[in-house]
C-alpha cells in the first residue's frame, strides 16, 4: 500500500529538507548535519545521488531554523525528528548518516526507528570516556572560537568576524549542553537494529573514534580534517559507499 509520501501528501517541511523528491526511490536516505550546521549541504547530495535513493536532510531548531530556540536536550530533539520522519519512513527501507554532533542524534533516534544501516562520521560514541568535552561552560569565547578552527574546516576570516564568530560560539553551547546530557553505557548488539559504519579524517583525532569498535560492523578513513566530507572526492566516495551498501541490504 502506497505510504503518506508516495501518494503526495505534504512534508513537513519545517522539520526535515528534500530538495529533489523521488517518489519511486527504494530507500530513503536520511542525513542529520554536524553541530553548528544546516540542512543545505546534505539536501543537495540528493541531486547526483543514484535514483533509486532519496535524500533528507534533518533541520533542527537554532540552526536552519534561525528564529527558534534551541531544544533543551537530547529528548525535545528525538521526538521532533520522530514525528516528522514517521510519515515518510513508515513502510520504507531507510537508513541515517550523521556527521559530528549530528551523529549523536542520528545514533539515539536509531535506538527507536529500526534503520537498514547507520553511517556516523566525525565524533566518539556516547558511551566513549574519550567523548568530545573539551568546550566547558568556563571557558571564553576566544577559547571556543579557537577550538572551533582547530577542528578544521571553517574558514578563518568566519572565525574572525565577531558576529559570525559569536553566532557559531552560540550554537556550540547549545549543542555541548545536550551533549552533556548523552553519555550512556556501551549499547548492546540486541539493542542495536541495525549495523554501524564509521567515517573519519585522518587529520582528526584518532583516539576520538576508538570506541565505534564496539559496536561497528566497519569503519573507513578518508584523507583531510574533521570537515573532511566537505571535500569533493571525498563527498563522492561517501555517496558511492552508501548506495552501495543499500544495494548490497537488498540482497541480504
């Protein structure tokens, strides 16, 4: 029976961004960005990905949604991402990448929604003591904004400018006060739907990603930072590998 979305009903679209619909698409490709970042960048893969996939791109309150406010924890967030995926995902073959914070989010909303696979990039699990804490409520805004270069792939002159600086400092605090809050035991397979690949750069911190061994069924390492999806070659390697462990899940 065709789904809600098959038969056109509307998306909301307030909550989740598809820029190239695909009615006839096998799976559902569902993409929640990094920390600090909105929806475009991922929205935009779904017009060279294969079309037998089509991309969503999950836009949270404080970020793509500029005039609300932040969620106050990791709660608010899952149940927003839930009540707008449902009608699209329902009876489908879906799967979550999720890059940096944004993999937190997809890896708790998986614990709820059984997926076919799950891709996070960029970050240490929930369960790792090697989770990234290292922005502290104590700390200044030079300091944030210094740790913010440091990861890679923001430009200096963003991190210079006072008020593009100040409004990226916000949205790190906003997000690390969740973060604060996700730290959990090591997941068991049983809880876990489905399997786990892990991204990386491998300029990023290696002890960082350490602990996605206890529950990942691969892990791949790309060249470059922590924004190192933000590289051509790379963006196309993550496209192909995802597409094409889609295509072997089907044959499964």
């Amino acid at each position: 029976t065709p789904n809600s979305v098959r038969t056109g009903e509307p998306r909301n679209e307030k909550v989740v961004n598809c820029l190239h619909q695909n009615l006839n698409a096998l799976f559902r490709l569902v993409c929640f960005p990094w920390g600090r970042g909105g929806s475009t960048y991922f929205a935009k893969w779904g017009q060279d990905i294969p079309n037998f996939v089509e991309v969503h791109a999950m836009r949270l309150a404080g970020r793509s949604r500029f005039e609300e406010h932040f969620a106050s924890d990791m709660h608010q967030v899952l149940d927003e991402i839930a009540c707008a995926l449902l009608p699209i995902i329902q009876g489908e073959n879906f799967t979550f990448f999720g890059h940096s914070m944004g993999s937190y989010t997809a890896f708790f909303t998986v614990l709820h929604l059984k997926t076919v696979h799950l891709f996070v990039s960029s970050i240490s699990p929930p369960h790792s003591k090697a989770q990234i804490r290292f922005l502290k409520d104590d700390l200044c805004e030079e300091e944030i904004a210094f740790a913010l270069k440091k990861v890679g792939g923001m430009p200096e002159d963003f991190v210079d400018d006072e008020e593009l600086s100040q409004e990226s400092v916000t949205r790190v605090l906003a997000d690390l006060h969740i973060l604060n809050d996700t730290i959990c035991d090591t997941p068991s397979k049983t809880r876990l739907s489905c399997d786990i690949t892990c991204f990386s750069g491998s300029e990023d911190i290696p002890v960082v990603m350490e602990a996605w061994k206890d529950v990942t069924s691969g892990s791949v390492v790309l060249p470059g930072h922590h924004f190192y999806l933000l590289e051509h070659s790379n963006t196309s390697f993550i496209k192909n590998y995802l597409t094409k462990t889609l295509e072997i899940s089907v044959l499964a």
